[in-house]
C-alpha cells in the first residue's frame, strides 16, 4: 500500500509540472501576446425585444495563438490577472472597441452602443477615468456609444467605486451592471450608483423554461430594475421559448446564441453593415 500511495506521488508531481509548465509557458506568450498584436475582439449582437432590432454589441476578447489558436478569455483572463497583465489588455480592449465605433461609424453604419468588461483590477486603477477620458478624445466617439460593463464585486468598495462611476458617468459612459445576482449582491448600490443597465447572468437564462425558481429570480429582477428606472438586459438567450418569456415579462434587450454568438468584425460588417 506504501509503494503504491508513493507512485501516485510521482504521477501526481509528473501531472502537476506539466500543468505548471503548461501554464509557465502562457503566462510567458501572454506577455508577448500584447506586443505581437495577438489578441482580437469579438462582438456579440443585443437585439432590442420590441423592436427586434440591433440596439448594441457587447466586445469580448480573443487570443490568437500563434500555435494553440484562439483562446477563449475563460483560459487566460484569470492568469492575467494574477500576474498583473489584466490592466494593460483592458486598456487595449477600450482603445480596440472604441476605435472600432468610430470605423463603423466613418462606414456609415447606424451608430449603436459597445460595451465593454472591465476587470476588477483595472476598475480600482488610479487612472481608470484618466485614461477613458484619453481615449474618448483620441478616437473622437460620442461618449454615450461606450458602456462599461463592471461586476457586483467592484461595488464592494464603496465609496471609491461611487467615485469612479460618477467620474464615468460626467464622461458620458453608459454603466451596466454584469452577471447580476451572482456576486456579492448587496441591493445598496442599486440605490447609490449611478448604474444604467442591469445584466441578467445567464445562469438565470438557460434554466427559466425548466427552474420555476429562475422564473421567478428572473421576473424580480425586471420588476426590481424597472421601479428603479434601469434597463434589463438578458445574456445567454438561446432559445425562442426563451425570448418570448422575456419579452412577455417586458426585458427590454436580449443577448445570446439564439441572434448570434460573438463575431469577428468582418462577419459582423457582412450581417449589420449590409442592414444600414
Ligand atoms: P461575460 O462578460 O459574462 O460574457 C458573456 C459570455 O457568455 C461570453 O463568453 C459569451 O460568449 C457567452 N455567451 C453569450 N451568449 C451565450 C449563449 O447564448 N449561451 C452560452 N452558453 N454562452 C453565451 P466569453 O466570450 O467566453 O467570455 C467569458 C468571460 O470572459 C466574460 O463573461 C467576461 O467575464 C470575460 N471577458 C471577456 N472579454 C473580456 C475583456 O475584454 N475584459 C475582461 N476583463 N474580461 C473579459
Ligand atoms: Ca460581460
Ligand atoms: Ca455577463
Ligand atoms: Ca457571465
């Protein structure tokens, strides 16, 4: 038993290293990553549920590796912000997103909002409001065409975070409340933050057709948004049965695979920019 629990030892080491050279070697190209250009933004479409018409785009990041292709945000984002990378990709997410509203813009297309995620590390920044304010400048984009999107856990810093949202906000910016109701939820700043949209995670999603317990999370929170004169956007919709409770229930945006997964730009020009 003693040799055997030993040679589990061993496999588990072997396994373990690899992982950990695995991850060495990212951690190594993500750094690289900015400089060789490699990362892209992808965008998903949010169809207004009245009108049926595309209302916005929310960007999501891409890396394309020279030889793993394009990875997911799922694989790195969290590395990159254990190593601290997280604020400089961020900062290229907003300049890549924001000139990307101008080109569509030049191109004739009817203007529609872009929202963004910022990461928790990058929202507590000092120069989060200096550098957005830059980059407005620079790319010359109406400001109300940004949102940004933030989790409930960088409301947990309280008066700061109010601070930096009401700097966000004189700049223009739209302010979405991401992946709400799975976090820290503390219904406080509902009340206090200066907070535009609020995102039903699609967790509460996927499971309303079969999860009265969802169904009744989900029409709350529309209720609950609305009194409080907020938008509600619904991710992760990828049935019609889905959007007709939606709908039904009055959620004003929906976003998910059932319009269109995200997109990278040249395909999302052929769909929207033929449309305009
Ligand atoms: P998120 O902000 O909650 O984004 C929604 C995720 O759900 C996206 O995954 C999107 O592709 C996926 N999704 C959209 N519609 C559907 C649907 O109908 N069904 C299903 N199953 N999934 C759907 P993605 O692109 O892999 O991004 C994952 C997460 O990575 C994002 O979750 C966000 O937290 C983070 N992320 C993405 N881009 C950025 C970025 O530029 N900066 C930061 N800080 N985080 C980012
Ligand atoms: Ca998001
Ligand atoms: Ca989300
Ligand atoms: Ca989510």
């Amino acid at each position: 038993a003693k040799s055997q629990g030993k040679n589990r030892y061993v496999i588990h080491t072997a396994e373990l290293l690899n992982v950990m050279m695995d991850e060495y070697k990212l951690e190594v190209d993500l750094r690289r990553a900015l400089d060789k250009n490699e990362f892209v933004l992808h965008y998903q479409p949010q169809i207004n549920n009245c009108t049926g018409k595309l209302v916005g785009f929310e960007a999501l990041i891409r890396w394309q590796h020279p030889t793993l292709g394009l990875i997911p945000p799922g694989k790195f984002i969290k590395l990159a912000e254990e190593n601290g990378l997280i604020t400089q990709i961020g900062e290229w997410v907003i300049e890549e997103a924001c000139s990307q509203i101008k080109k569509w813009q030049d191109a004739g297309m009817t203007p529609v909002k872009m929202s963004v995620n910022l990461s928790t590390q990058q929202f507590l920044t000092r120069n989060l409001v200096s550098f957005m304010k830059n980059v407005l400048e620079r790319t010359a984009i109406d400001p109300a065409y940004l949102v940004v999107e933030i989790t409930e856990y960088m409301a947990m810093e309280g008066e700061y975070s109010i601070h930096v949202l009401k700097q966000l906000k004189a700049l223009g910016l739209g302010i979405s409340i991401d992946d709400f109701g799975t976090g820290y939820s503390s219904l406080n700043y509902l009340k206090n933050f200066p907070i535009d949209y609020i995102k039903i995670d699609k967790s509460f999603v996927s499971e309303l057709m079969n999860n009265e317990k969802d169904t009744i999370i989900v029409k709350a929170i529309i209720t609950l948004a609305h009194n409080l004169h907020k938008e509600v956007i619904a991710e992760g919709v990828e049935t019609k049965e889905q959007l007709d409770f939606l709908k039904d229930h009055q959620c004003d945006i929906s976003q998910g695979y059932y319009f269109n997964k995200p997109l990278p730009v040249d395909e999302i020009e052929t769909i929207y920019l033929a449309q305009h």
